[in-house]
C-alpha cells in the first residue's frame, strides 16, 4: 500500500481506538532507563554568598589567563603549551579571540620549533595551527626523515614527541604520505609503549590517545580525563588548572539544571506509560546534545535540539517498531498537513505523539520570537525568521515521509537496491534535519548567511550524512535481527 492509495475517508474520519480490532504488535525489547528519576529534581548546595565568591574568583583567573595569553615570552614554544593545556582543559570558549590572535601570529612569522629538532613542539604547532584552521605544512615533519626517506628508529625514545606527533596525524589531509607513515609509525611503537611505560599517568595518556585521538573527542569527556593527567605534570600551570575545575563545576551546575527541566517536561508527556514501547533515552539525548555545544550562551539551542531528537527517536520507533502500515501512512498524513485538528483522525497513541510535536515546533516559534535579537526585528529579518521556521517543519515533514518508506518496504516484504535505498536513508538518518534544528536558538551567531549555506545542501553536510548514515547501519546490523528499518 502506497501512502496515496488510503482512502479519503479513512483519513476524514476520527478512529474510534475501542472499536479497532486486536493488532499483534512488534517489539524491540528496549531495555528502560538506567536513570529513573535520577535527574528529575535538581539541589544545588550552593547559597547565593557562595555562589558570589566562586564567580568573583572564576572572572579574577580568567583576567589573570588573558595576561598570559598575551603576554610576551623568552620561548613562544611556551605560549603554544599554554594554549594546548587551555584547550585540551575545556575553557578555550573563554579565550578565543586571545588564542586566535597568538596562533596568526605563530602562522604569520614566529619560526618555533623550526631549528630545535623538537619532534614534540613541532607536532604541537602543527595540531594547533591545523585545527584552528590554518594550512600548516607538513613538510615540517621531513626534518625527522633519515637518509632512506623513513622517519627515524631514534624517535621511540622521545615517548612525549611521539604521542604529540600520533595527535598531529589526525589533522591530515589527502596526499600527505609522510603523516599517513607517521600514523603507523607512532601507532605501532606506542602500542609497545603503552604496555612497558614505567610512568603510568603516561601510559594511561597514551592508552586514551590510542583509543580516542583529541580530534575525535567529546570536549566536555576530554576536559574531566585530562585534568589529572595536567596535575600530575610537574609544570602544569597552577592558574590554569585551578580555573579549568572551577569553570567546568560551574558549568556542570548549569548542565544539570538544564537536564532537570528536560527530564521533567519528558516526565509530564508520560511517554513511558502511554507508549511504552518506545526508547526512553531523552538522558542520552541530551548528553549528545551537549557534544554539539556545552557552552552557556547555547543553553536555548540545548533545550530546543534535545526536545526535537528525542521527539524524533520516537516517532522513529512508531515507524520501526509498532505501527500498523495503515496507521502510518495516517500519521504520515498528518504531519503532511500540520494541523492539530488532525490528531482527531490518528490513533490514540499517535495522537500524543503527534501533539507533543506540534507544541515543540510552536515552542520553537514562540522562542525565536522572543529572542527578536537574532534578527534585530527590522520587516526583512523577521520575514527571514518565519521561513527558517517553515523550513524546519518542512524537514521534519522530509523525515516522516522517508520513515514511512522504508516502513512500506518492511512490510511489502521489499528489500531496495542500493540506489533506492541512500536517498532515503540520507533523510531518515536526520543528519540534515537536526543540524539545521542546531542552528536554532544560537542567537546572533548563526546568521542568515549561515542558514542560506546550510540550506544549500552543501557537500560537507551531504558527506556527513553518508558517513553517519553507514557507520549507523554497520552497528545496527549487529544488533537487529526482526526489524528491517535500521536508522
């Protein structure tokens, strides 16, 4: 059954629940959360004169970190350890403008690490300056290069040069032969190294690395794992550590009182007794969340991203698991349309779905509203707001129609080819959907120019969702035997 073959007068008149025959419904056997309640309510033991203190102290370090940033220095090599600890300790938000100042003058003449035969604060420069985005050469690196063209044997014995050149191969590109070498090199003998470091901190440090190189990780994950390791160096940075584990329990703090009030508007759905097949993750949603930004100023962009992708696990898990094919060419239908007068026409359980959807994206509307700044509420602006909001529904509207496809895959019993199957896949995966949805509630940082790149489909976020979308389906494989949708 095709979504245009339901009859008009199906989808014109209300389903009546009592009076639907008994459905043999499918099951994922999701297990329920690990959390309970756990986050439901949130008590800070912090008074207000506490509160006073640890902010005065928090503005008096970070002023005391801005010096340093720009202050000058006998070795700039120094300035870049300063920088890396500041990053890799989860406060550069706070320093942006500084690091960026430094780092252009390190791109645009500062020679470190040129002359030194320092594997270690020649990869460290190369890192920095690569993820900032600057186009740092990798020639660099020929320097460690013995007469045969291969990197050194004598290299294994700088542990530290070794791991800051493991790190540095991250940020390649495409025809750099030499960090494709030094890949393997360092994976290979840190490896050994790992096993036989009589320093643990070390090769605990080098064991993390190997497992998650910094490119790759969770900042907020990266920041609470490396802080011990910081501690324990003899020349780590008193200032800076102190700052680091004020700022992140601070932040921690607002985290969990943002949580509090996600797990609670979760609580009042009543989502785990009215659907109780679904997967109760909004936790693990908002954790995902704060990997996307964890900085205070997105604390709306947070709210609004966690409510839409746990909305949209839901809706995933009618489609995937426990809707009938007629019932979801009817929700499928009324999401078309928009319209809270069409929940009268949707089964019960959908009809609860289907409203808390709506209130989000009128939610949405109403806060983007409220925060006029983003658009300065001249005319031409607001009408610009409008569109980026019909163009998020449009998106969710994108998501449920390719849901309903492979959902009459499942059910015709229809394996799809290839080509069939990735144009739909690239939509049901929400990749798209929610980055455009992360966009939202950023304030003045996601112009309309931002908006207008992103609505251009450009390739990045095409090949972004290609990636996310097979690495999903290798896993999912695994783990799915009954279902057929894998998104």
């Amino acid at each position: 059954m095709s979504i245009d073959e339901v009859s008009a007068s199906t989808l014109s008149a209300p389903i009546q629940n009592a009076e639907l025959p008994e459905i043999n419904r499918r099951s994922a056997g999701y297990h329920p959360s690990i959390w309970g309640d756990h986050f439901l309510s949130y008590a800070s033991n912090i008074n207000k004169e506490e509160d006073y203190d640890r902010e005065e102290e928090h503005q008096k370090l970070k002023n005391e970190l801005q010096k340093m940033l720009m202050a000058e220095v006998d070795k700039p090599s120094e300035k870049l350890k300063l920088i890396d600890a500041i990053q890799r300790l989860g406060v550069s938000y706070h320093f942006e403008k500084e690091i960026e100042q430094v780092l252009q003058l390190v791109y645009n003449g500062c020679d470190i690490g040129a002359n030194d035969g320092n594997l270690y604060t020649i990869s460290l420069k190369f890192r920095l300056l690569r993820q900032n985005g600057y186009k740092m050469s990798c020639e660099a690196f020929n320097k460690f290069k013995d007469s045969e063209g291969k990197l050194k044997e004598s290299l294994i014995n700088d542990v530290q040069g070794m791991l800051g050149l493991y790190e540095a191969t991250h940020l390649r590109v495409h025809g750099e032969d030499i960090l494709d070498e030094a890949l393997a090199f360092t994976t290979t003998h840190l490896e050994t190294m790992a096993t036989s470091c009589l320093n643990s901190s070390l090769a605990a440090q080098i064991s993390h690395a190997l497992k998650q190189p910094i490119h790759k990780g969770l900042p907020r994950l990266e920041a609470r794992q490396y802080m011990p390791i910081y501690q324990e160096d003899p020349s780590h940075n008193e200032a800076v550590l102190t700052f680091a584990k004020l700022d992140f329990n601070m932040l921690q703090m607002m985290h969990q009182k943002e949580l509090s009030e996600i797990a609670k508007w979760w609580k009042d759905l009543d989502f785990l007794r009215k659907l109780p097949f679904i997967r109760d993750r909004v936790i693990e949603c908002y954790f995902w969340i704060l990997g996307v930004y964890f900085e205070p100023e997105y604390r709306l962009a947070r709210r609004i991203l966690t409510k839409v992708i746990a909305l949209t696990s839901v809706i995933d898990d009618i489609y995937d698991v426990y809707g009938t094919l007629e019932e979801l060419v009817l929700f499928t239908k009324a999401v078309e349309r928009w319209d809270i007068s069409e929940k009268d026409h949707l089964p019960e359980y959908m009809q609860i779905c289907y409203q808390a959807l709506l209130d989000v994206y009128k939610e949405i509307e109403e806060k983007m509203t409220e925060q006029g700044k983003l658009y300065r509420l001249d005319y031409a602006k607001e009408a610009v707001s409008q569109l980026i909001i019909l163009f998020l529904v449009a998106q969710m509207k994108n998501q449920v129609r390719a849901y309903c496809v492979e959902a009459e895959w499942f059910h015709n019993h229809h394996v799809p080819t290839m080509e069939e199957y990735m144009p739909v896949a690239l939509v049901t995966c929400g990749y798209s959907m929610l980055a455009t949805t992360s966009f939202v509630g950023m304030g003045d940082v996601a112009t309309e120019e931002a908006f207008a790149w992103l609505f251009s489909e450009p390739k990045i976020a095409t090949g972004a969702s290609i990636v996310n979308r097979l690495m999903d389906d290798i896993v999912s494989h695994k783990v799915q035997t009954s279902l057929f949708s894998i998104s």
